[in-house]
C-alpha cells in the first residue's frame, strides 16, 4: 500500500478550515516535541525519554490526519524522518525497560545479576542517549522541517 492511499480520506476537501487548521495543530504539536527535546537535553531521565518518544508519536499520528494538506514530497520526508527519530528514542526505551526488568527479576529471584550486565547496559544507554540528543538537534536546525512547519514546498 502506497503511503498516498494509506492516508488519504476520499470525502475530505482539502479546500476548507481543515486545511487551515493543519499547520496550526502540527505547530502545538511541535511546539511540545521542541520542549520535550528542552527537557531530555537538561536531563535524559527515563521519564524524559518516555514523554519525548509520546510527544513524537503523537505528532506523527496528527501528521497522518493531515497529509493531503502537505506537499507529499516534503510529507514522506517529514514523515519518515519523524518515524526514524521515534524508532531510535524507542530503543532508547527499550534499554531503561530491559533495565528495569534486571531489577525486578533480581528481586523476584532473591538473586544478584552479574555486574558486568549492569555495566554493559549502562554503557549501551549511554550511547544511544548520545545518539539521540544528536539526532533531535539535527532535527530542530532541519530546513526541510522548518518548510513543513512553515507549510512549503520541498527543494
């Protein structure tokens, strides 16, 4: 399937308050991943990384409810861009889970996990922490993302 037809709505015209209304929801909902990305770069918490990874895929799911609004090539670069970033915030959450889950299965079994897990786990957490916050400030100074927010043609 074609992301044209998995996004399009047949009956909508594009024509009306929906279209206006399209870059006005997108900005809120940018506005909130740019102080979330604020809040991860003062301290990459896990609660930090979990609300970051919901303020993207929130805003990835209202992209989709507007996407005949958009020029489409400067939608599928949007899209797939935001879809990227969440991927790799998601595995950055996968990390603090697997972690939390060593501890519980700690205490369930009465029972120490060998350090060098937590160690190898820290430092995996490490790097794509780093990874991430490279990524998120690409992804602010983006001028194809600018152009999306501002509602242009890509080129």
């Amino acid at each position: 399937m074609t992301i044209n037809k998995k996004f399009k709505i047949p009956e909508l015209k594009i024509k009306s308050t929906y279209k206006k209304s399209a870059p006005v929801v997108l900005n809120n909902k940018l506005k909130n991943i740019f102080n979330e990305v604020d809040r991860y770069c003062d301290n990459d918490s896990i609660e930090n990384l979990h609300s970051l990874r919901i303020a993207f895929r929130r805003f990835r799911y209202v992209m989709e409810i507007f996407y005949e609004c958009f020029d489409k090539d400067l939608f599928q670069y949007m899209y797939n861009y935001v879809k990227d970033l969440q991927d790799l915030i998601g595995e950055g959450r996968d990390l603090d889970i697997l972690e939390i889950k060593f501890k519980e299965t700690e205490k369930e079994l009465d029972k120490k996990i060998p350090i060098f897990f937590y160690n190898k786990l820290k430092k995996e957490k490490g790097k794509i922490r780093q990874t991430i916050r490279m990524e998120l400030i690409k992804f602010i100074i983006d001028k194809e993302v600018n152009k999306f927010i501002l509602n242009k043609k890509r080129g």
